[in-house]
C-alpha cells in the first residue's frame, strides 16, 4: 500500500536539498524550473523555496488550505527520472503531476487544447532499463486521470485523453515527419518528452502519477503558439492541475 512504503532517512540528496517534511506529498513538475517559480509566485500561499540546487527551483506553499509543492524536473527522460526518483523514495511524495507543453499529432486537437496522457509509448530506452522480462507500457494513475478528466470537463476546458509519445529526440529521424505519421495511425495524440519515465519511476516506487499536457505546437498544420499565448495555456493547466491537487486529497474516487 502507499501509506507502508518506507522512506530513506538519507537526505538532503545530491540533487534536491530539501529537509525532511519540506516536501508536500502532492508535487506539481513543470519542467523549466522559473515556471516552478511562477507557480509557487502565482497560486501558493506561505511559500517555501526548498531547492535551488542545479538552479532547479522547488516551492512548498498552500493552494486553497492544502499543501502541495512544484519543482522543476528539466528536459527528458534522463532528468525526469532523477527527479521522480529522488521525490519518492527520500521524500516520501505520494503523487507526482507532470505539467508540460507537447506537440499535437491528431487533426482533432487543437493548440492549447490540454491532453492527459492515459499512457506513453516511447523510442526512449529508459523503461527497459527496469530489467523486465518484457515490455512494460508506462501508464498513468487511473484515479488521478479520472478525477482530471471530471475537473477539465467541469472548467468547460478542450480536453483529450489518450495514448502520449515521450521522445528522447527534438530535433531528427524521430521527429520527421514520416514518424509522425505513423504514431498518428496508431492513435498516438501528442509528443513530449518526459512522460514514459515519470510513470515507470512511479510504477516502480508504489506511487501516483499523471501528465497534464497543453498542446502549444501542431506537428500536422504546423501552427505554434506565441510566448504570450503559451503562458495563458501554461495557466489553465496549472489551475486544473492544483485543483486536482487538493481534490484528490480528501480520498474518494467519486
């Protein structure tokens, strides 16, 4: 169970610097660092800065009476993984929400419309790494995905849920647009960059996970958002992701 899992007495880390208790079990990850920033600036109360380490800035504050904390994770799977890994099993977070921009791969999805990612299918090698006899498909907390799903739907906000792509390539063969076209066949609705390792670390560690995407580039018309019209996008999602944050909390799945 989630409330048993043991945490490591060994902190700070070599990556966070955070005392114990210093950290909310709820972690919103961003993954530029100053957006963390933002966030704790922006939506949290009684704030606490608990990393600077790397300069990848982490806050503990208050959002609506409940605790939660942000903190950057950086690009890829590589560092998502570092972090995801460190929050858990040192400091005890029980349930870590990836919030990110990513680029649509279907038609029916447009810029700044959100995606929460069911589940990543991946051309980075980190889920193999585990050492599985197999192939393990990196999924996301239903609980946490359904009650996203209810809140999106609730704000009156364009919501798609589906199958992700976490690619370990920006720029090349992975990104062409031959590739694209075939996750698009298989139903794949957006690429990122992080989400496969997120949820295999949380998998692996006994906890919750879920990413909630705003889709700021088109791969199939080619349209962009501007940096103005990224934030207002950036916004909506850490709103529908802190009151997921504090819904989820008071325990119930309905």
């Amino acid at each position: 169970m989630q409330e048993e899992r043991k945490v490591k007495a060994s902190v700070p880390t070599p990556h966070i610097a955070a005392l114990p208790g210093e950290i909310a079990e709820t972690v919103l990850l961003p993954g530029d660092p100053l957006r963390a920033k933002r966030i704790a600036e922006s939506f949290l109360e009684e704030v606490h800065c608990f990393n600077e380490v790397r300069n990848m800035l982490g806050f503990t504050g208050l959002y609506r009476g409940k605790r939660v904390s942000v903190m950057g994770t950086g690009m890829g799977c590589p560092s998502m993984g570092i972090y995801a890994h460190e929050l858990i099993h040192f400091y005890g977070a029980a349930r870590l929400i990836r919030i990110g921009t990513a680029g649509a791969m279907q038609e029916s999805i447009a810029v700044r419309d959100l995606v929460l990612a069911e589940g990543a299918s991946t051309n980075s090698n980190f889920p193999a790494l585990f050492e599985l006899p197999g192939t393990f498909a990196p999924l996301a907390d239903f609980e946490l995905l359904y009650r996203a799903a209810r809140i999106a739907s609730a704000l009156n906000k364009r919501v798609s849920v589906g199958a992700v792509l976490t690619s370990d390539m920006f720029y090349g063969p992975a990104e062409s647009e031959a590739a694209v076209e075939k996750w698009s066949k298989m139903g794949v609705l957006a690429v990122e960059m992080e989400t496969a390792a997120l949820y295999a670390t949380a998998a692996s560690l006994g906890a919750k996970a879920l990413s909630i995407l705003t889709v700021s580039d088109h791969l199939l018309t080619g349209e962009t958002l501007s940096a103005e019209e990224r934030e207002a996008g950036f916004t909506d999602m850490a709103e529908l992701a802190l009151s997921l944050a504090t819904e989820e909390m008071r325990g119930g799945i309905i």
